[in-house]
C-alpha cells in the first residue's frame, strides 16, 4: 500500500482542505520524512504570523499519522517492539532538534 493509500483509508477522513497539504505532490515518501521536511521547512521560512496556520496544521497532522502509521507496523508485526522504540525515538529527537535550532537562533 502506498503512502497515499494509506493516507486515504483513515477515517475518519481529514477535512478537505487539509487532506490536499498533506502529500500535495503525490509524492510516496515515509510519513516521518515528509513531516521532518514539512517542519523543517516551516521554520526555515521564518514565518510566525497566522499565515502558516494551515501548514502548522498539516505538519501536526503528518507528525500524528507517521506515529500511528509506525503503530500498525508494530501491531501488525512488521516492527519488532525495539523496532518501534528506536523509531519513536530518532522521530522524537530528530523534531527536537529542529526546535532547539529554532529556539537558538531565536535568542
């Protein structure tokens, strides 16, 4: 199943106008990558104003469903649960360094 596959099967379904931010190039990378380049993006724009509300948005939203997506791997036994572990891990840092190199150049 592709990644926009996978993506079109949740229910309940994302509202319209975020379901097309969410892989607009029908590109079928990993959920975490797409959400890193997504994040990372977001804060290279500098943008802090409403404007970016929606990609904020479709980036919370690729974040929550790589991390379900990873779950169901576990779940269906495609990931050992160290597997996951790891996985939830190098996501979680990985964001965290984003942030903290947002926050650094901030001060």
């Amino acid at each position: 199943m592709t990644t926009a596959e996978w993506l079109g099967a949740r229910e309940p379904r994302p509202p319209g106008r975020l379901a097309v931010r969410l892989l607009p190039d029908g590109s079928d990378s990993d959920l975490d990558q797409v959400a890193l380049q997504r994040l990372e993006s977001l804060i290279a724009a500098g943008d802090h104003s409403r404007a970016v509300a929606g990609e904020l948005l479709a980036v919370d939203a690729l974040v929550t469903y790589a991390c379900e997506h990873a779950a169901e791997r576990w779940q269906s036994g495609e990931l050992s649960e160290s597997s996951l572990v790891e996985w939830c891990e190098r996501f979680a840092t990985r964001i965290a360094e984003l942030a903290g190199a947002t926050f650094a150049r901030a001060r």
